[in-house]
C-alpha cells in the first residue's frame, strides 16, 4: 500500500496533546490544520500540518514601559482589594 503521509485524528490528537473532539471543534470553528476526509477516515496531510503549525506560530514580544506600568498598576489594585494596602 502507497503511504500518503497523512495522520490519523488519533495520531494527531496525541502528538498536539489534545483531544480528537478538541481537533473536531477546530474544523467547525475553521481555526484547526486542513484534514482530508475520505469515506469514514479523517486524515491531516504531514505538509499541510507543518504550514498550519508554522501559521500559527507566536513571537515572544518584549517588555515595554506601558507594560511594565499596566502590570504595577494592576500589582496595586490587586494589592489593595486584597487588604494589603
């Protein structure tokens, strides 16, 4: 048998630790990697999963002064609710 490259939901759920419903809500939400669906078996293309992993990829963004006052204030006010104050 040809090998086609793809994943089974089983197997993607597992590497993605998450669950195969989990992978089932991406599709309806549209925001999980392009599956193929032939007859019964859900399949996720090796490619087609490396572009959608590389898309959703998150920078680290660095400390700015705004932050950085936006975390001392937000420090205080819960430092004051909590009697510390």
């Amino acid at each position: 048998m040809m090998d086609l490259g793809l994943l089974s939901q089983a197997d993607l759920a597992s590497q993605l630790q998450v669950s195969i419903r989990t992978l089932n809500r991406w599709h309806a939400l549209r925001k999980g990697p392009p599956r193929i669906k032939v007859g019964g078996f859900i399949g996720y293309r090796r490619d087609a999963l490396q572009k959608w992993l590389q898309a959703n990829e998150l920078q680290p963004v660095g400390r700015t002064i705004a932050g950085e006052q936006a975390m001392h204030l937000g420090l205080e006010v819960v430092a004051s609710r909590a009697g510390f104050r």
